[in-house]
C-alpha cells in the first residue's frame, strides 16, 4: 500500500511539472486577464495560468517574478516528484528481493517433495535455470511492471481530466487514438510471451549441457570427446543465440512502430487542436498548453501498453516456474503402519515403480538383519 501510494504521489506530481510553465507562457501570448477557475470542477487549459496566479497570489507580481514563480514550481516539483519515485522503489526492491527469497524457497521445497523418478528423464540444468534465471526474470519484471503502471495510471488520469476540462470532444478524440498503443501490444504480446519462453527454455538446455560437461570432464577427457561435446555445445549456444535475436528482435520492434504511432497522433491532435482554436474552442495559451499537455499524456499511455507487453514477456518466464509448481507427486504413501524393529526386516514379493509403464522392482524377497548394510544396485 506505502509503495502504491508513493508511486501514484510520484507520477501525479509529475504530471504537474508541464503545468508549471502555464503562467509563462501566458506572459507570451498577452492573456494574463483571462478569468481565474474559481473551483476545479472549472479548470481547463484555457485559465490556467491565471488561476495558479491566483492560487499563488502572484497576479501582481511582474515578468520577472511571474517567469521566477514557474522555473521555482517546475524544479521544485521534479525534485518532489523524483524523491517520492526514488522512495518507492526502493521498498519495490525490498519488496522485489522477498519475493524471490520466497519463490526460490517454494520451488525448493517441491523439488524436494517430487519423487525421483520425476528427475529421471528431466535436465538438471533446466532446474537451475528455472530456479536462478526463471525466478529472477520474473521478480524483477514484477518489479519495474508494477511501479510502471502505477506511476503512469496517475500521470495519464491527471491529462485526462485536465484535457476532458478544456475540450471534451478533443478528449475523446485523443484517447481513441491512444487506443492505438493499445493495439500495437495486442499484436505483439502473444509472440513476445512465445519467444520468451523459447529463450529460457533454450537458457535450461545449456546449463544442462555445462553441467553434464563438468560432472563428466573426467571421463571425456579420458576419452578424448572433447570434440564431440564442443560440437553438441556450440549447437546449443547457436539454439540459444537465434531464440535470443528473434525475441530481442521483436522487443526492439516495438520501439520503432510506437514511435510511427506516436507521430501519427500528434500530427492528427495538431491539426484537431488547430482548428479548437480557430474556432474559438481554445484560447491561443490554451492552444499552446494543450499541445503540450496532450504529447506528455501520449507517454504514460504508451508506457501503460508497453508494461501490458512486458508483463506478457514476463509469462512466458513465470508459466515454467509455474509448470514445476503444479507438478504433484504421483507416489501415496500406504496406510499401514510399521511395526516395531526386532532382529530384521523382511521383504516379500515387493513390486514399485515410479511409473506405470516403468517396473523398477518386481517381486523382490530380501532379509535386513539387524546391524547389517544392504545396497541395491
């Protein structure tokens, strides 16, 4: 609650900071005696300037104090707005690190738990990448995903209701196209999970690779397989090289398509701000501060779809972490009870396999007496 509170603080103030320059900019455009909001419910882009004047009890104050008032308020609403994001993400990490504490902890004791005829036909190094890699990747994208959509939520209501103060239909018209990002995630969100997953499974198969090579090193270099485990290596390491490019490749895809998108819209809102104003809709300040409203508020929605594309990335990472974790053991323990120990311990015709189409022992009679040590090879 702390951390969503001062991340929703920190980008709300950060949305202020644009705001700031209102009453320069008003110095500029000659309309300082322009009516001041008398409530919220009446502020728009159109006042402003005059209404922070007021607030302020700066309406007398000339030039140089009107253009000292919006540098002090912009830098000190930085200021503000960066301390209050520095505090909350550093209890994120607090948070951040518990929580992979606990899920590498959970993992653990499940892998623990399974029988081990589970491990049998399974990659041990696939386990430590689910276990290192897996785990990480999906706490520290909860981390930045988390604190992302918080801050720009915030920034993106405040746009919001001072854009839908000044214009309503030019509101509208604006978050229909910041739909746009929204689309732009939708087309990349299911191949971006799909290669991620890709990615770390590909991780799991060269730790397996590296840990059989150092558990073996003895017998391959008695025998000479260098060469044949460098080749099964280097054609791993490629497998993990090409799922690497193709997810990084479509990460990095992204970036310029919402770039396009973003000139798209702001040339479409210049041009619907343009004529607000020519029809008497806008005020030539609030032409100037809509437009620079309205690009600022293009950022967090971007960055809201571009933490809706991460977290899908981030599924593909956490669904084997999760995959391990529904694995139940199949093995019930038998409900009768043991007696107590004598002078042996005997076995007759005892049967057991971890699988129903695997026999591991079939009809075994065997003795333990007391003081004895029995292996089964």
């Amino acid at each position: 609650l702390v951390v969503a509170t001062l991340s929703v603080s920190s980008g709300m103030i950060k949305a202020l900071e644009p705001l700031a320059f209102a009453p320069a900019i008003s110095l500029l455009t000659k309309e300082a005696n322009a009516a001041a909001a008398t409530s919220l419910s009446e502020l728009s882009l159109n006042n402003l300037a005059q209404t922070l004047l007021h607030w302020f009890n700066m309406e007398s104050a000339g030039h140089l104090g009107i253009l000292t008032f919006s540098i002090v308020a912009y830098l000190g609403l930085a200021i503000l707005s960066q301390l209050l994001g520095l505090a909350a993400y550093m209890l994120l990490i607090r948070g951040r690190t518990m929580i992979e504490r606990d899920m590498l902890l959970a993992l653990h004791r499940h892998l623990l738990a399974l029988p081990f005829g589970y491990f049998s036909d399974k990659s041990s190094g696939d386990f430590i990448s689910r276990l290192s890699n897996d785990v990480s990747q999906t706490a520290q994208t909860m981390d930045a995903a988390t604190r992302g959509i918080l801050q720009s939520a915030a920034e993106a209501i405040l746009y919001g209701y001072l854009l839908f103060c000044t214009d309503s239909s030019l509101f509208l018209s604006i978050m229909l196209l910041g739909c746009l990002h929204f689309l732009i995630t939708r087309l990349f969100s299911y191949r971006a999970r799909a290669k991620t997953r890709t990615e770390f499974r590909r991780k799991g198969v060269v730790s397996h690779y590296v840990m059989e090579t150092l558990s073996g090193l003895r017998v391959i270099k008695s025998f000479s397989g260098e060469r044949y485990y460098g080749n099964l290596m280097s054609g791993v390491a490629e497998q993990l090289r090409l799922a690497i490019l193709r997810s990084r490749r479509l990460m990095y895809l992204e970036l310029p398509t919402r770039h396009i998108a973003n000139v798209v819209i702001s040339c479409l809102v210049l041009a619907m701000a343009f004529y607000a104003m020519e029809g008497g809709r806008l005020a030539t300040g609030g032409f100037v501060m809509f437009m620079a409203v309205a690009m600022r508020a293009l950022g967090p929605v971007a960055v809201l779809a571009q933490q809706v594309l991460l977290l899908n990335s981030m599924l593909g990472g956490a669904e084997r972490v999760m995959e391990l974790l529904d694995t139940r053991n199949t093995l019930v323990d038998g409900t009768a009870k043991p007696k107590d120990l004598c002078n042996a311990i005997e076995f007759k015709n005892i049967s057991f396999c971890y699988r129903p189409d695997t026999q591991v022992l079939s009809g075994i009679n065997l003795t333990l007496r007391r003081g004895e040590t029995v292996a089964l090879v």
